[in-house]
C-alpha cells in the first residue's frame, strides 16, 4: 500500500468517526472511545505528513510570496 492510498484510508476512517461521534452528540450519548479512536488517527495522519525541520526552513525561506506579503504591511 503506497503512502498516499494509506493516507486516504486514515482520511475514510476519521470521516466514519466523524459521524458516529455526530451521532453519539446528537442522541445525547458519550463518545470518548470515538474521540481517542479520533485523535489516534490524527497522530497516523500528521506522522505520515510531518516535514522535518530543515524542510520547513527551507521552504519557508524561499516561499515566492513572502516579499509581497511583508511589502505591503511595511507601506
């Protein structure tokens, strides 16, 4: 299973959480097992998609946009 099919299968399950914990609010029920359930593949999904620090730097550093943005708040 390649990275981007593993991601979207986190995506489908948080999404069927979702719902059930929807639910559980609407009919007044409690949902803290749906919730860690949540927060787990939350963790999965950013792990997965985490940058490390220096690319995050780097492309922080070199965003094409960051001149136009500082050069108007400095006008």
């Amino acid at each position: 299973m390649s990275q981007a099919q593993y991601l979207k299968m986190l995506e489908k399950e948080i999404q069927k959480i979702n719902k059930k914990i929807d639910l559980k609010i609407i009919q007044g029920e409690k949902y803290m097992k749906e919730a860690r359930e949540h927060k787990l593949l939350l963790k999965k999904v950013r792990y997965h998609t985490r940058k490390g620090f220096m690319n995050r730097f780097v492309s922080l550093f070199f965003r094409k946009d960051i001149l136009k943005g500082n050069s108007s708040s400095f006008a």
